[in-house]
C-alpha cells in the first residue's frame, strides 16, 4: 500500500493538470459539436497562443493572467475569422476538404512560429511560479491551483452563456439543427464562426494559465492536442460535461502512472489509450455518422 | 490495356535524363520527387479512390524503411530481400491498422485520427526500443554493390527508383480498370449504396489500405538504402505523412499521376524556397500547408483538373443535347 | 402452395423507447408485385432496412428462398438476390450514369468490359439509354429515380425492393415508369415496394399491407384496401373516418 501521503498530491496534481486538459478539449469538442469537425489546427493555435502569451510577458511586460484579457478576444478574433474567412469557404460544405484545409493551417502555423522563432525551448520566470499552498497535508503550486480555479469559472460561464444568452441559444439550436436554424433566420456562417472564435478563445486563456509553469516551443501545443482528442473521444465528442469530467479524469491517470511508470511510456499509454477508445466505443460516440 | 501508353512515354522520357545530365543535383532533386510520388500513390490509392484520407502514412512509410535497414544491420540479410520484407512488413501494419479501423467503422475525421495516433505511437517506439537504434538511429554499412542494393553513381538509385514508380503507375491503372477499383471508388462516392449492390465495403478498404501501404513502404525502403541511415524522426515523423498526402492532392487526387505531377511541383517549391532564403526551417512547410488550403479552396481536383479545364476550354464544347430530360 | 421468396415474421425494431416497427409480418409471393402502404413515419422504411440488412431487428425473423437471413449484412444479401433502391436517392455523383450502373453489374461480371456492356443494356431498358456518358450529378430528379432502378436491376435479382421509387414525379413521369415496373415483374423478379402514390398502387398492387405505426393493420387485394374502414383512418384520423362513414350512411 503506497501511503496517502503520496496519492494525496498526486490526485490533486492530477486534477490541476486535468482542468487545463480539459480547457483545451473543450475548445475542440465545442467546435465539433456545432461544427461537426475535427480541429486539426487546434495544437498549432495553442502554440500560437502560448507565444502570444510570451512575447506578452517578454517583450511588453504584461503579466499572463492580464495578457489573458486582451489575449483571449484576439484569439477570439483570430478563430473567428479563420473559419469565416478561410475555412469556411475553402471546404465547399466537404467533410474531407475540411480536414485538408484544418490540417494545412496547422502545418502552415507551426512551421511560421518554427521559421520565425527556431526549435528553441524557451520559458518565463515569474516572481510567483514557485510559490505553493498548503491544501490538506499536499503542497500544490499556486499557478496550478490558479488554473484550476479559472477553468472551473469558465466552463460555469460557458454552460450560463449557452443556456441564457441570444448567441448561446443560437448556437445550440445550429449544433442540434442546422437546417431548421437556417430556416428560422439565424446566420450559420456568423454561429459557426462564433464558435470556432470561442474554441480558440479558450486556447489562449489555455496558454496564459501554462505559461508561468510550462516551457514553449513551436511543437508544444501537439502534446495538449493529442490528450485533449483523446478527451473529447472518451467523454463524447460535442459534450461539454463530458470534456470537463474527461479532462479531469485523463489528468488524474497521467498522475497515477507518472507515479509508477516513466514519462516516455507514459505519453504511449495516452496514445494507447486514445486509440483503444476509438476502437471500442462504437455507435455511442460515433453516433451521427461522418 | 488502355492508359498505358502515357505511362510507357514517361517511363522512357524519364529513363533518359540521367543520359542528358549527370548533375548530382538534379538526379537528387528527382530522386526525392520520386519518392514522395511513390510514397503518395500510396497515399492515393487508398484516399484518392477510396476516399479513406489517412493523417499517418508515415507508420507505412517508417516499417518499410525499418526493416530494410535492421534486418541488414542486425541479421545480415541481403538488401534487396530486406527490402522486400520492407515492403511486406509494411503491408502486414496497413492490414492490421485498416483491419482494426475499418471494423470499428471509423470514417472522416476519426480514420484520419487513429491512422495519425498509430503513426506516432510507432514513432515514439522506435525512439525508445533497442533494436531501432533508439535514439541515435540506424546505419546501414557502406557496400558499393548492386547485389548489396547500393550503387557507385546516383543513375542506378535513379532508375531502381524510376522503376518502382513506373510498377506504382501501372498497378493504379490496373486497380482503375478492374472490378476491385470500381467498388473502391463506389464505396468513396456513397458507401451505403455500396454496399447495397453487394460491395464487401470492409473488405474492400481493408484491400486498398494493404496495397496502399506496401507501396509507401516501398519508397520507405528505397530511402533506406539511398541515405543509409534511419532514425524515429525521419522514418515515422509527420513529415512524411504529410507530403504523402500533400503530392496527390495538389497533383490530382484519385488519378493516375496526380501524385507524380504534386511531387514535382512540391519538390520545386521547396528547392526555390531554399534558394530564396536559404535553409530556413520550416518555410518549405508554411509554403507546402498554404498551397494544401489554396489547392482545397480553388482547384478542389488539384493539378489535373485544372489541365482538364483548361483542355475543355480549348476543345470546342459537344454539341448540346437534344434530347431535353424529362420534368 | 410453395413459400413465398420473402417471409416476414413477427419483426420489429425499437429504438431506445421509440418501437419503430413492433410485430410486422409479411410476404412477398414469387414473381408478383406485393405494396406496402401506410402514413408517414409508420416505420415502412425501417421495415425495407431489416429486410435489406441495414438495420439488425430486434426481435423477429427474416426467411428468403427459405432460408434465414436475419441480421444478415446487405453486401451478402445482395449477393444472394435482394436488391433495393433508397427513397432519397444515392447516386455515385462524381460516376457517370453508365459506371454507376455498372458497380451494380458488377456482382455478375468480373471484367470491366463485360461490366460496362451489361450497364449499358441495363440503362438502356430503363429509358437512360441516351444518358449513359453523363455525370450522375447532373440527371433531373425522374433521371435519378430510374438510375436507382437501374443499379438495382443490375445485380440481376430475384427480389426488388422499390423504396417510393414514384415519388417526386409528376403525373406524366408517373405513367412512364409504371410500365418498367411492371415489366420487370414481367421477367420474374418478385418485387416489394412502399409506395405514397395511390393510382400507381392500384394499378401495379397484387397485394397490399398496411402498415401503421410500425403494425401491419390490414393487408389484401388493392379494391379491398382502399374501402377498409381502418386504412381510412390511419390515414385521415378518427374523426375524419367517422365521418365519412356517417355520410356514406346517410347518403
């Protein structure tokens, strides 16, 4: 029996980690469930938003949670118009064309930060990245603990908007029902923006709550990605509940096996793990077919 | 067979530029070309004509390099029958990845998924596990032979490869004109009525993804054998997966020399990025990534489409049917 | 009398709480066209994927050529004879009309060549003859319903299931292809079909069922169905039915 003095941290930790996981899954499976896409760009718009967050910092100063003010309606506007204006348009309503045009900007995003900024690994230092408190016999970093809290407040806000507001409703009348919103005079194009805007949003609060514990580098984002597809599987994909538990979930089991196996084996078990859920839970994730 | 006569003249037309140029630099500049149009008509069978796009040929591609490079190093097996097993290894892991897939029902975005997730789980493998060489990759010993697979002067590489892509030509004609291409391209434009008209559609998308990757592993061996080196990165990283796909798309996907026509033109875009600023890394990818989105967003049917427009234009229009359908 | 090619018993399908077809029986004599009727969503197009193999019934048995074939997947009922065509039609769209038909012909023939000549007969005995090169994509609505048949007639079968291969049409298309489908019959392919349109049923019908949320209600000869007091209602509603009872006494 490991004591509790172990697993106590760990499940905490793994929490910490899991809310920023989900954040990130909950931006694909937001665009997904309305969209009905896959976001193969996602892991390049968090890099492109983690280097935001940096230059931020860096070069002008700012303090990331701050920079997560202004940084999250740019993004907001960055999404908002690459679905608009790019993706949209370029698809011709295809399902496969949307997977080449997505998959195309993130080759092109990745490879402009890896052509403007080269493979190195850089990092922040924040008078306050170290600080820790003290929850229960566990010492957990104050920015992780921070995360936590934003994650939690956001996904609330979320759920509020989507349930209470003109453009929440609109965009879930679009997710259930394309055509009858069509018909009933809500502008497609304009929602699906809106939220693929909101999904990359949520990148860059995403970037801003990782920065002052996190390193960057033009891949970074692929790490978040590859965990937060297999979020979105395994909580269904479209589901916003099931992005929050899923997130938490995945978190806790990477602190687990970090716990016992080594990080390298443990980046193959998300990987394990991802595709033995696709594999495996047919028709009630893959419900609507592609 | 019809259709054979192009590929026989740009088998000859191609056969002849090592007599025209001994450039290094130029058979270099084909010989990647020609890897990346072998490597795609992979790709394209199984995503041009059977619609199945995959994110992770790379895992294709990385067998074939793999194998023919371990069991030389490690076992002392001959090249060439290295390279075959190459070839079939990288068949065995398409039909296991289809079989796995394709069962499941997964299609669109989910086929593109898992087929990127096991590319990498592969690639994350070879960079651990002993036999590939880990982290420092593996090197294939220097034997000047053709028994040994290698050659003094890049013509032999050349036309070893030349012949592989010509072989790659004639089977996607064959596949077009046969019973098995038809349903592949059924199953691509509407998978239910498919299978109403008694098409195994599992079976058949199990079939192409086999021969699709023993293809790509093809050009994964022949890369072997022509750098003579191999790690995780350059076997089983994105990169290959990538320009794959890239080739026939921009090329003309579901077409005979679609891949060849994109990996041509690819290739040329990445030298002239070279000469223009040099090697900058990544600037050949941002390049290749927006003519992927302006392909997709403006000549959906890539280079070929464009010549068949172009020729309708050219070519005065049939005369309109008279016969006015009905409603 | 010997069994019919096609024995429907006691099927039915529930999704979640919803019981789409609860109990249905059916069956579709050799050589003679049998119709199924009824409102819409009374589940007659659940009822054609059971048959066809694209939805597995949840409780029931399917028997063709007096063998069992429920459950079985559609590429190997097609294989065994079952042909269909969909209600909203499934073109290969980027295929031209003869390489369309073609897949079809395709269960029959091996080679291309001989592939492609059979399409084009097969085209040409629907009325698609002067269509053949064109795109899919590009056929009127009265083209598309004739490429479904088309590419079904292709497989050569024994049974045919039309799914309202009439709807859509206009009158005058209406009475063009009335005729092939009767022709085909002719040739002594068992044919079971929905159809809406009544003056097509009445004409085409050997026999009628009536299926009303997801039970067969009545079934019988085409004159015998149309005055049956509990089709009328299925149709129109209680009330309506009531009435028209009242009148006819009355008058």
């Amino acid at each position: 029996m490991v004591s509790s003095v172990i697993l106590v941290p760990a499940l905490l930790n793994g929490l910490m980690t899991g809310a920023v996981y989900a954040l990130v899954a909950l931006g694909l499976t937001l665009i997904y469930g309305v969209l009905h896409i896959i976001n193969f760009a996602h892991g390049a718009l968090l890099t492109a938003a983690l280097f935001a967050a940096f230059f931020a910092n860096k070069l002008l100063g700012i303090d990331p949670y701050v920079a997560a003010l202004f940084l999250a309606p740019l993004f907001f506007g960055i999404g908002y118009a690459l679905q608009r204006f790019v993706i949209g348009p370029a698809a011709h309503g295809e399902d496969r064309n949307i997977l080449l045009v997505t998959l195309g900007l993130a080759v092109m995003i990745e490879n402009a930060l890896l052509y403007a900024f080269r493979a190195d690994t850089r990092t922040i230092n924040l008078s306050y990245a170290f600080d820790v408190v003290e929850i229960g016999n566990s010492f957990l970093a104050v920015p992780r603990v921070v995360a936590f809290g934003v994650v939690v407040a956001i996904a609330a806000l979320l759920w509020f908007a989507m349930r209470w507001t003109d453009t929440g409703k609109a965009i879930r009348a679009v997710a259930k029902e394309k055509l009858g919103a069509e018909l009933s005079g809500i502008n497609v194009a304009h929602i699906y923006a809106v939220t693929f805007g909101l999904g990359t949003a949520c990148l860059a609060v995403t970037a801003c709550l990782l920065i002052p514990t996190y390193y960057i580098n033009p891949h970074a984002g692929n790490a978040f990605v590859l965990i937060a597809f297999t979020i979105v599987v395994l909580g269904g994909m479209g589901s916003v509940a099931g992005a929050m538990l899923g997130g938490l979930f995945v978190g806790v089991v990477e602190s687990f096996s970090g716990l016992y196996l080594g990080e390298s084996l443990g980046q193959i078990g998300i990987f394990v793990m991802f595709i033995l859920v696709l594999l495996f839970r047919p028709s009630g994730l893959f419900g609507e077919r592609a | 067979m019809k259709g054979l006569a192009p590929i026989a003249t740009v088998a000859v037309l191609l056969a002849l530029v090592p007599f025209i140029t001994a450039s290094n630099a130029v058979l270099n500049f084909l010989v990647m070309a020609f890897l990346i149009a072998l490597a795609g008509q992979g790709w394209n069978i199984l995503g041009g004509y059977g619609g199945q796009y995959s994110f992770g040929h790379a895992a294709f591609f990385g067998t074939g390099t793999y194998v023919t490079a371990v069991l030389q190093v490690r076992y002392g097996m001959n090249a060439w029958l290295c390279f075959a097993l190459g070839i079939a290894g990288g068949a065995l892991v398409g039909a296991v990845i289809g079989g796995l897939s394709f069962r499941s029902g997964l299609r669109g975005s989910y086929f593109a998924l898992v087929t990127l997730a096991f590319a990498e789980v592969l690639r994350i493998v070879a960079s651990v596990a002993p036999i590939t060489g880990a982290g420092v990759g593996t090197l294939i010993k220097l034997d000047l032979r053709p028994e040994a697979f290698q050659f003094q002067s890049r013509a032999p590489f050349y036309w070893v490869l030349l012949a592989l892509l010509v072989v790659s030509l004639i089977l996607t004609r064959i596949i077009e004109d046969s019973r098995f291409g038809a349903y592949l391209v059924a199953l691509r434009e509407n998978e239910d009525a498919a299978k109403a008209l008694g098409v195994d559609t599992t079976l058949v998308k199990l079939g192409a993804m086999t021969i699709s990757a023993a293809i790509t592993a093809a050009a994964g061996g022949f890369y072997a054998q022509y750098f003579l080196f191999v790690d995780a990165g350059i076997a089983y990283g994105p990169w290959i997966s990538v320009e794959a796909l890239l080739a026939p798309i921009i090329g003309g996907v579901g077409t005979v020399f679609g891949p060849l026509l994109g990996a041509l033109v690819i290739r040329t875009l990445g030298e002239l990025t070279k000469i223009v600023a040099g090697d900058a890394p990544g600037l050949d990818l941002v390049i290749y990534g927006s003519v992927l989105v302006a392909v997709v967003a403006f000549a959906p049917r890539g280079i070929a489409g464009l010549i068949e427009r172009v020729r309708g234009r050219l070519t005065p229009p049939a005369a309109p049917s008279l016969e006015r359908s009905h409603g | 009398m010997a069994e019919p090619l096609l024995q429907v018993e006691n099927v039915s399908k529930h999704f979640g709480g919803l019981r789409a077809v609860d109990g249905a029986s059916l069956a579709a004599e050799q050589g003679r066209i049998t119709v199924v009727i009824g409102p819409n969503g009374a589940g007659k197009t659940t009822l054609f994927a059971m048959i066809t193999g694209f939805l597995r019934p949840t409780s029931g048995s399917i028997r063709y050529d007096s063998v069992d074939i429920t459950g079985e997947p559609p590429h190997r009922l097609a294989r065994r004879g079952i042909a269909r065509t969909f209600q909203i039609v499934q073109p290969f769209p980027a295929l031209t009309v003869r390489e369309n038909i073609a897949v079809g012909s395709h269960l029959r023939h091996a080679k291309r060549a001989d592939a492609l000549a059979a399409a084009s007969a097969t085209g040409e005995a629907v009325g698609l003859g002067g269509q053949l090169d064109k795109p899919a994509s590009a056929l009127t609505v009265a083209g598309r319903k004739r490429l479904e048949l088309a590419r079904a007639l292709a497989i050569g079968p024994r049974l045919l299931l039309l799914d309202e291969v009439l709807a859509g049409l206009n009158p005058s298309e209406v009475r063009d292809m009335v005729p092939v489908i009767r022709g085909i019959a002719a040739r002594g392919v068992t044919i079971l079909m929905i159809e809406h349109v009544m003056q097509a049923v009445m004409s085409l019908a050997e026999t009628v069922y009536v299926l009303s949320e997801g039970r067969i209600i009545a079934q019988g000869r085409p004159q015998a169905i149309a005055s049956d007091r509990l089709v009328v209602e299925a149709y129109l509603g209680r009330g309506a039915a009531a009435q028209m009872t009242e009148e006819a006494v009355h008058a």
